[in-house]
C-alpha cells in the first residue's frame, strides 16, 4: 500500500457521504479530518506538515488548500471560486449517521460552548455511547448582544429532514436554554422534548384544582413523581405537557423535565444522555482535537473548522463502536476487546480515542483503513425501578 492510498480511500468515503460538496471541497474535507483524527491536532500547519510529509507535497501548498477551505468565496484566490454551503454539510452529516445508525431511537441536545472571550459555539448534537458527535452549530463572537432564540430554530429547522418519520427523537436541554418557544417548535417538528426546568415554577396535575411548588412533588432525596397537568401559572406561559421529576442521591438538586411524551413512554433517566454532549466539547478540545489553541478569530471560518473535527469525530466514534461491540466482521485482524474494555459501570476510554489508537495500530503496521461502518446505541437508561425510587404520593403533598 502506497503511503497515500489510506488517505485516497478516506477521501472516497467523504465525497461518497457528501455528495452535495464540490469534488475539489470534499478532497480539502477529507484532508483536514484525515489529519486532524490522525494527529489530534486542528492546527493548520500541524495537519498541513502532516499530510506533507505523507504526500510528499510542499508544506505551503497543502496549507494554502487548508486555508482556503475556512475562506469565503470572495476571500480566495482565482477564478473559479467556491462558498462552502455548511448548512447542506451539516444535514448531509447527520444524514450520513442516520445510514449508519442501528435502531430507530435518536437523542439529540442542545448546549453551548465557548472559548475563551472569543467565540460561543451553539451546538446541536448527537449523542452516542458517552460522548456527542455536532451536527449542526452556529460559531458567534463570544460577548455579543442578542437572543439565540433564531439560531436554534435555524439548527433545529435545518436538521429535520434528515431524521426518517417514522423514528422517536428526544431532544435534551437544560434548564438555562428551556423555552416555551423552543418546547413548541420541537414539538412542531414531530420530536419529543426533554428538557430540563428549574425548581421555581409551579404545576398543576391533570384533574386538580391546586398549583403546586415543583419542590412539593419531589422534596427529598430519592423521590421521583411523573404525570400530565400544566406547568407554569401564568396564563402567558402555561403549557400542557408531562411533568418528570426525580432528585436522584448523586445530584445536588432534582431534575425536573418537561415532555409531550406520555409518563409511559417515557423516563426521567434519559435526561442523563444530556451529558454525553459535555464529553463531545471535550473531544473537540483538550481530550482530542485541541481547538482550545486555534488562533482563529473570525466565526465563519471556524465554523469550517468544526465541520472537519465533526467528521473527524464521526470517523473515530465509528471504530471505536467496531472495537467495544466487537461488530466488526469485515475486519479479521480486529481484535478482541469486549471484555477487556467493559465499561459497566464506567466506562474506562472514550470511543472517540479507543478509535483513533486502533487507527494508529492499522497505519503502523500498513493494514488497510478502517472506514466508518455501524453506530451502534446503547439503550436508553430504563424508567427506574421501586427499588431505586420512593414515588411521591400525590395525596400527601400538603393541601
């Protein structure tokens, strides 16, 4: 195998996965996420050095083609000048996980993350085995006036199409993004809110004439209470919805989340997902690609960036699944690591660098390219059960 054949190969898979892009736009994609996974390292010059030496091209010449990939189209030189379409990558990224995706379950989050007094990135993603895969982001100047409010229902709008009707998507936030706007549009989109609220509002259960304080329902250590009623008194913000409440030993303060789903078709313990995300803006940083050190300042351009490392992190969280689950059987030098790496009741490596150390073994030892081949869900943490909760009973909350 050619030095540069693994890095034809993963240049296929990307044009092949996202058709909407240029031939010359995918080619520049897959180098950026081909080095950043290779050396865990977003710097330019680290990736363009990289890809030098593996391609035995000069170094300025590769790093120009990065360069320009971050570039708007009257930015760049020459004649024939491309705009990177990053809303049409992002839903051929989460379409592109849908195509690998065993099951019909998807949970997706909302959150934010910042660096530094420079950018705050607003991050719709996926999450997935203990870390989140970014799937659709805004990159905004960090200290800069203004809702968010049109961001996220840009996000969330931009990503429907790619989700199949047919399947159950929950999506998580906590109680710093909850909005009435955001439930409804969520709702409206065929999803399933989950999202978190704080302690200080009230709730009226369906059949009651009384507003309960959310700290009346659940107001000691290992209680949880569920059912359908209306949320919040002021008429201007009542919502009708479901009410999953549970103050679990290990948290300082009870969840309290609010759902269009029935309380038998759902459980409190998924909001648990929520934190996977945290992990995937870890990956994107010290735990992976080390974004922390960009010297980037303008938004646009690195929001390109993170395109690569999504793809990058697609790639690494794909192997890493082949490597835990043992599923993959197109590989017989795959080695055998399910029960070495059992994570119950922890997990002991992330998949995004379990993925990546057995791509370095394959490169070391001039195996082919492990290409992206299932994703694999674990099952939704399961409603809990007596013994693990003391259910609050209605009837003796204080009249």
């Amino acid at each position: 195998m050619s030095r540069s054949e693994s890095l034809l190969q993963w240049t296929a898979c990307v044009s092949s996965n996202l058709p909407q892009l240029s031939r010359s736009q995918a080619r520049v994609l897959a180098w950026w996420s081909f080095g950043i996974a290779m050396t865990g390292n977003c710097g330019r010059y680290t990736v363009a050095t990289f890809l030098c030496l593996l391609c035995g091209q000069k170094v300025n010449t590769v790093e120009q083609r990065l360069y320009e990939w971050c570039l708007d189209a009257e930015d760049k030189a020459g004649k024939h000048r491309q705009e990177l379409a990053l809303t049409t990558c992002q839903l051929a990224l989460l379409q592109w996980i849908v195509r690998l995706w065993v099951g019909t379950q998807l949970a997706l989050t909302l959150d934010a993350t910042s660096l530094g007094d420079r950018f705050v990135v607003l991050a719709v993603s996926v999450v997935y085995r203990g870390c989140g895969i970014p799937v659709a982001w805004v990159v905004l100047p960090a200290g800069k006036k203004g809702a968010w409010r049109k961001e996220w229902l840009r996000l969330l709008r931009l990503l429907r199409p790619a989700v199949p009707p047919d399947w159950t998507v929950i999506v998580l936030a906590d109680r710093g993004l909850y909005a009435g706007w955001l439930y409804r549009r969520i709702v409206r989109l065929h999803w399933h809110p989950f999202l978190r609220i704080n302690n200080g509002a009230k709730f009226r259960p369906a059949g009651r004439a009384r507003w309960y304080w959310l700290k009346e329902l659940v107001g000691t250590v290992g209680q949880q209470w569920q059912g359908q009623g209306s949320c919040f008194k002021d008429s201007a913000s009542r919502l009708e919805c479901t009410l999953l409440a549970w103050w679990a030993e290990t948290n300082e303060d009870p969840w309290f989340i609010l759902t269009d789903l029935a309380p038998t078709e759902s459980a409190v313990t998924w909001y648990g997902l929520r934190a996977w995300c945290e992990q995937g803006f870890k990956c994107n940083k010290r735990g992976g690609w080390q974004w922390q050190l960009t010297h980037m300042h303008h938004p646009e351009r690195a929001a390109r960036i993170w395109m690569a490392m999504a793809v990058a992190t697609l790639w690494m969280v794909s192997v890493g699944t082949d490597l835990e689950c043992g599923t993959n059987l197109d590989d017989p030098d795959l080695p055998d690591l399910h029960t070495l790496l059992d994570h119950q009741p922890k997990r002991r490596i992330r998949l995004h660098r379990l993925g990546r150390l057995w791509l370095l073994v394959k490169a070391i030892t001039r195996q082919g390219l492990h290409l992206p081949k299932l994703l694999i869900p674990e099952p939704w943490p399961t409603q809990l059960s007596p013994a693990q909760a003391v259910f609050a009973n209605l009837s003796e909350v204080p009249t």
